[in-house]
C-alpha cells in the first residue's frame, strides 16, 4: 500500500512507530555529551552514527521504492528532522536528504547506504531558496562558486546545483577548493570554489526538493523550541528564589504561556503545510508560513529560554544556550523569515 | 587627613570643571581622538584588563581615569554635568570598556565608608592600575535574591575567615582584588547580616575558574572561598552594615545601565550590515523606524542625567531607563539577524567583512535584560516603588 495515501490511524500508527525508532540515534531526552564533543571539530559529526541514521534507512525515505527507498511521505521525513532537530544531532541530515531528492533516479547507491555523504551546493547568497546560477561547463569540467555549504569537511562528494543542472563532484577533486567558518551551534558552512572541477553532469533539479528541505528545517526548529521549552518549564519549577520556585512568579508564568503558544502555532502550520506537500498540491504558500513562523518562534523560544535561565542561560556549559545557537543557525537555512515573507507576499499577489 | 595628602599628586590639569561645556566637549574629543589606541576601537569583545591596560594606562597618566572621585582622592573632580559629557565623547569614540570595578565601585565605596588607612592603601593603585578589582556579589544560590547569599565571614581572634562561593564574578580571572559579600550574621533577617570585605585574590584558599560565555569568551570567572583567612581591618564599614553599603553603591551608576551606547553601537552595525549586503534601500523603513527609537531613548536617558546634573539623587524609576536600553539593544539585535541571513550563523566575523560579526552581537546583547538587576526584576521595581502596586 502507497503510505503517502493512506489515512488516519494506520499512518499514524506508522508515524509513531517511526518516531519510537528515532530514539535510539536521535533521543529527546538524551544527553549533550556526545554532541558537545564534535563541536568546532572537523569533520563535525559521527561517522557512525551516519551509518545508524543509514541503516535504519532514513536516507532513502522519500524515495520510491523502484528507486531504493522507503516510498514515505513528508509527514515521515519531517517527523525524523523534528527528533534530529530536538537531539541537536550535527549530521547533515536534511541536506544529505536534499541531494538524494535532487538526483533522484540517479541517487548512487553507496549515497543511500550512508558510504558516500554527499552534500547539495546550492546558494550564493546569505538568503534565500532560490537555486543560484553562474556555473560555467566546459568539457565535463565546472567553474563557479557554490556558498554556505553546511558540514562541508564532512562530505565525499558535492552535488553542484544550478538552475538548469546537477553536477555530481568528488570532495578531493582537483580545482575544487574550500574556504571554511565555523558556525554559532559549533558546526560550520563553506564557500566552494570551482575551477575546472571534473563534473558527472546529471538532471536539472526539481525545485520540489528544496520546498522539502525548508519544510523538513521547519520541523527541525519545532524539535528545538520543543525541547528548550521542555527544559526551561523544568528550570521554572526548579529554581529557587526569594523562597520559591521562579515558576511562581506570575510574569514568568505569563512569558511561559507566550512560548507555548508561539509553539502551538509553528505545530499546527506547519501540520497543514505537510498535509498539503503530501497531497501534492502547490504548497509554497504554505511552506513559507510554516518556515516563517518556525524560524521567528524558535528564535523567540530559544531567546527567551535563556532569559529565564538568568546568568546560567548565557554560559557554553549550560545546555540551553547549545538550543538557541542551533536554531540561530537553522533559522536563516532555506530562506530566513524575512525571505519567506517576501516570497508569500509575491506568490499572494493577483490572488482574490 | 594625612592619609589623603599623599593622594593628591597626580593633577596635571586644571580644573576643566572651569570650562563652558562646549569647551570641555570639544577638549575631550580632541584628546581622545589623539590618544586613544586605534587598534582598541569599538572591539568586538569585552576586553581583559591585559588587554585594556595600555588605554588603563594613559588615562592613569592624563589623570582621567576616575573622572568622579573628588581631586583630593586622584579624580578628577568633574561635576556631574562634565562627567556625562566626557563619557559620551568615550562612548562615542567607541573607546573600550574598561576592568572599572575599581574606579567605579571600590573608590567611591572607600571614599564614602572606608577608613583613612584603606583609602591610603587601595585608591593609589587602583588609579596607577596596579590593581584590577572584581566584585563579587552572586552565588549560585543567589542571584536576584541576593540577599540569600551563604558565603560566611566568621570572626576568628584577629582575623575573619571566609567560606563559599561566588559566580559571574566579571574578569574575575583578571583581578588582583576581590570585594565580597558575606554572611556575619546567620540568625539575623536575611539582609541584616551581611557585611563588605576586602579580599586579595592571592590569599590561600582563593580559587578561580574562568566561566565561558555563549559566545565562547571568558568573560566571567566563579571564586571559591576555602578558609580564606583576611585581617581584621579588611571590612568595609560597620559589621552587619553590608548590604545598606552596598544600596548606596547603586546610585548614579545606575544610569549608565541605561545608556544609549549599546543600541547606538548595535545600530549602527545593522546599517553597515545592510551596506555590505547592498540592502540600505531595501531596509530603510526598518532602519529609520529603529533610528527614532533610539532618538527616543536618549530623550528619555537626557531626563534622567539632567537629574543627574542638578544633583539631584536619581530613584527608582531609573530603573524604567534600564529595562527600555536593553529591550531596544535586544530589538536591534534580533533585526540584525533577521537581516544577516546565514551571516549570522558566522561563529567570528564575516570573512570579507571583518567589521561584522552579527551572530557575536546577537548573542552579546542577551545578557543586559539579566546582569544589573535583570529586566524581570526591574520591572518589580517599578512597578512597587514607583507605581505603589506592592502588597
Ligand atoms: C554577563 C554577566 C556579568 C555579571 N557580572 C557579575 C559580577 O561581576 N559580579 C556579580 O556579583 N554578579 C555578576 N553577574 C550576576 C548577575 O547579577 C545575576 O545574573 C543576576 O542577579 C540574576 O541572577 P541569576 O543569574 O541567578 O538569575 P535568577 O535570579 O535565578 O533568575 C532567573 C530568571 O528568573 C527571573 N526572576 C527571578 N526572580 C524573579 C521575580 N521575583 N519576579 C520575576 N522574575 C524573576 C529572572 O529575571 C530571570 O529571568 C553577572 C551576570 C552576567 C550575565
């Protein structure tokens, strides 16, 4: 039976079950250790974990079976990026995820093993979910620049994306160099620069692909405020003073609700956002209300978690600020708040 | 007062009190403009007193560097009217924050309760450098409620013995001296037991760990108390009497909690931002939207230092300039985010742009609403002292 169709309780039965397995390489609950150690490191992330994250076969998830995958929905895909999201993992997951979407049939099969991380480079502006173009071919060679690479020391290959193709590109390919920064959450992004890489050319991208990722980073930023709400509630009720739990303290309770309602709100759009994706319909209209919201209220979330933490909030060794710069991070990836915005607005316009 | 005879010293200026305030304006800019080390402009970090010295330094030699404290203590006696004025041309000029504890808090403490002997002993070196001071009020059990706090001083012959443990003790790892509140009095009510001491911070049984920031700076320190043992005369004032002390000290300083400079220097990086990123244009109503909240803020922070320059005392509602300088430092801060894009995912500054570091000061600007009294508590303030809505 097609999953994406099916209705009701039998996906949802499918849905927790999906979620109930994430636990085991992406907890919600777990500790931070294990995530604290990879920060500002290269290449950044568990190689095997990636491997578990392979094997349970999250990477082939929206793929069809005909082409090595699951056959799911974004209902599933965005149910393991908000468990990714909340266990602060600095796997590439949603952008390992993207580039097997973008190659599609032409996905090699080591990629969906988790033996090949290959990574998209899509963007040459600090914003936006506009694939960039500028890539110049010549002979089965690339020139060009690709920015904003996520994880990039991490990857065997790149999959080079403009607007009218894909160009898969090994890592260690001669005239391909990379300029390298870290980032806030300790992960880092990087410029590409290409000068004659030797290029697999493939198919022109469906930009679908990339309405996906942002879908899939919303949900992430949901996993994130969720849990750095989770852990504030528990400091509110825990710490102590003037005699009593600051909980107590009705403006606490007050900025307390505010975050549960920012989050209630990212649930529910982005709960119909998905539905729309998986009913196929032009959804990009909704997807940037669902990229907006989960970008500003993670933001405001994680912002205020620290607030009501007190001094403790602004250390590195408390846990809480590790949320806040992970969703500094997310917020701006497949189109800031501001871009999304914009981009409803001129979808919107000439509608009744 | 012989003590204070051998502190007068060090006065190369005349009385610039002496000067129409345009005079000294113009004055102290020229200077600073001269002076100032170019390479500490507008850092990106707090600085460490390492760092900070060589400006510590010729202000110590110019004589500048406690602009408050009367001239017969080394200060330069300014009214407060020429004090603002000097601070703003600094703040301006974007000179560095300097480690001030001492300038700021341990001189006017001694000039006001301290005894001939000790202002003879520290004023000297805290004007010289010698001594960077940090102060250390919370605990980790003790934070808006300061009045818990637990470390103890207790009497022992001819000494006090101190146990405990302080936290986000400022440049903490920098200091040579500490000031530290501590418990005399376990049966009094909480803030009647408290008393002011002065600590070394080589004294056996200190202990110092640097406390790393969200920003990934040591910008604070914790400092234990294990049998620290001190003299007697290391007390500030009457036994018992630390915590009025301590009120006092938060008078004018007060208001520069509330100074417009953060939001300023926050504003002024978003519209560099947007230089950088071709968008001027684009963000222009956001921009001269944020540029009249902050012309407001400073009408509201010239009520409030016009009080300052009669002389008045300022009161509670100061406390409303406090909470309005850091929600619009926040505000600016979060629109630079909004604005920077994946730049502000940047852990350092912007690769091609090395003046901009939005992430840096999106984060540097989340603990003004806590540290001072956070906004929270202000607004309890205000919302008792001045509203009289409290039970
Ligand atoms: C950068 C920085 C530098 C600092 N430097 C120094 C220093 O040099 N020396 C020093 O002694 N201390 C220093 N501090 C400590 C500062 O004074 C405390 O952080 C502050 O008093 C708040 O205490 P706390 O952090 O324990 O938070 P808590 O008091 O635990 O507060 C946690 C949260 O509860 C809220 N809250 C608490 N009580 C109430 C209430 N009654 N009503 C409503 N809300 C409430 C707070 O506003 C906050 O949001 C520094 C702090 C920072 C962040």
């Amino acid at each position: 039976m097609d999953v994406v169709n099916a209705t009701g309780e039998d996906r949802l039965e499918g849905l927790r079950m999906l979620v109930g397995s994430a636990a085991g390489v992406a907890a919600r609950d777990g500790d931070l250790k294990a995530v604290r150690q990879l920060r500002f490191g290269r290449p950044g992330l568990d190689r095997g974990r990636w491997s578990e994250i392979s094997a349970m076969g999250w990477l082939g998830l929206r793929l069809p079976e005909a082409a090595g995958g699951a056959g799911l929905g974004m209902a599933e895909y965005a149910a393991l990026t908000g468990e990714v999201g909340a266990a602060l993992l600095p796997e590439p997951f949603i952008e390992a995820q993207l580039a097997l979407d973008l190659m599609g049939k032409d996905a090699p099969a080591e990629a969906l093993s988790g033996d090949r991380l290959i990574l998209p480079a899509w963007l040459d502006a600090p914003d936006g979910l506009t694939i960039a173009g500028d890539i110049t071919e010549a002979e089965g060679r690339i020139s060009g620049r690709r920015r904003f690479v996520p994880m990039a020391a991490a990857a065997d290959a790149f999959l080079v994306v403009s607007s009218e193709a894909c160009w898969l590109i090994d890592a260690k390919a001669a005239g391909l160099s990379l300029e390298i920064e870290d980032t806030v959450d300790g992960g880092h992004t990087a410029t590409l620069i290409l000068d004659g890489v030797e290029a697999d050319r493939l198919s022109a991208p469906d930009a679908k692909a990339l309405e996906a990722a942002a879908l899939a980073t919303a949900s992430a930023l949901l996993g994130i405020m969720e849990r750095a709400f989770a852990i504030t509630l528990d400091y509110l009720k825990t710490r102590v003073q003037f005699g009593q739990p600051i909980g107590h303290f009705q403006a606490l309770q007050h900025r307390a609700v505010d975050m549960e309602i920012e989050i209630g709100l990212t649930r529910a759009v982005l709960h119909d956002a998905i539905e729309a994706f998986d009913a196929g319909d032009d959804c990009r209209r909704i997807t940037s209300r669902a990229k907006a919201r989960a970008a500003d209220a993670a933001m405001l979330v994680t912002r205020e978690a620290v607030q009501l933490h007190g001094a403790i909030g602004y250390t590195d060794e408390a846990d809480i600020g590790l949320f806040l710069r992970r969703a500094m991070v997310l917020a701006p990836r497949y189109g800031s708040a501001g871009f999304h915005r914009q981009r409803y607005g001129s979808l919107t316009e000439g509608r009744p | 007062m012989t003590a204070t005879a051998s502190l007068t010293a060090p006065q190369p200026h005349a009385d610039l009190n002496l000067l129409s305030d345009t005079d000294f304006r113009a004055a102290v800019r020229g200077w600073i403009a001269t002076n100032y080390p170019q390479d500490l402009r507008s850092p990106p970090k707090r600085l460490h007193a390492a760092e900070a010295m060589p400006w510590y330094k010729i202000l110590s030699q110019q004589g500048w560097l406690a602009p408050g404290w009367p001239r017969e203590y080394g200060g330069m006696g300014l009214t407060p009217s020429k004090l603002l004025i000097l601070i703003e041309e600094m703040e301006r000029y974007g000179c560095a924050r300097l480690p001030d504890t001492g300038v700021t808090m341990v001189g006017p403490l001694l000039i006001a309760h301290g005894t001939d002997a000790q202002r003879a002993y520290h004023l000297p070196k805290i004007l010289s450098g010698e001594v960077i001071w940090c102060q250390g009020y919370s605990e980790p059990n003790a934070g808006s409620d300061l009045a818990a706090l637990r470390t103890s001083a207790v009497r022992e012959g001819d000494q006090w013995v101190i146990n405990g443990q302080k936290v986000w003790t400022t440049l903490g790892m920098d200091a040579q001296w500490i000031f530290v509140l501590a418990r005399t009095n376990p049966q009094a009510a909480k803030q009647k037991g408290i008393s002011f001491f002065l600590v070394p911070m080589d004294t056996p049984g200190v202990t110092v760990r640097s406390i790393i920031n969200i920003d990934l700076h040591d910008e604070f320190a914790e400092v234990f108390f294990d049998d620290v043992r001190i003299p007697a005369d290391a007390i500030v004032g009457a036994v018992n009497e630390g915590w009025t002390i301590a009120k006092n000290l938060l008078g004018f300083e007060r208001l520069f909690l509330g100074s417009p400079k953060q939001s300023e220097g926050a504003l002024d990086h978003l519209e560099r931002l947007c230089d950088h990123l071709g968008k001027r244009g684009d963000y222009a109503s956001l921009l001269n939207g944020l540029r009249m909240e902050l012309e407001d803020h400073k009408s509201f922070y010239t009520t409030f230092a016009d009080k300052v320059r009669r002389g008045d005392t300022l009161g509670p509602d100061v406390s409303m300039l406090k909470i309005n300088q850091s929600a619009l430092y926040q505000k600016i801060a979060d629109r630079i985010m909004d604005v920077a894009g994946e730049l502000g995912t940047l852990a350092g500054q912007v690769p091609d742009a090395p003046t901009l570091y939005p992430g840096s000061v999106f984060l540097q600007a989340r603990p003004t609403s806590i540290y001072g009294g956070s906004s929270e508590i202000q607004r309890n303030i205000v919302a008792r002292q001045v509203l009289g809505l409290g039970r």
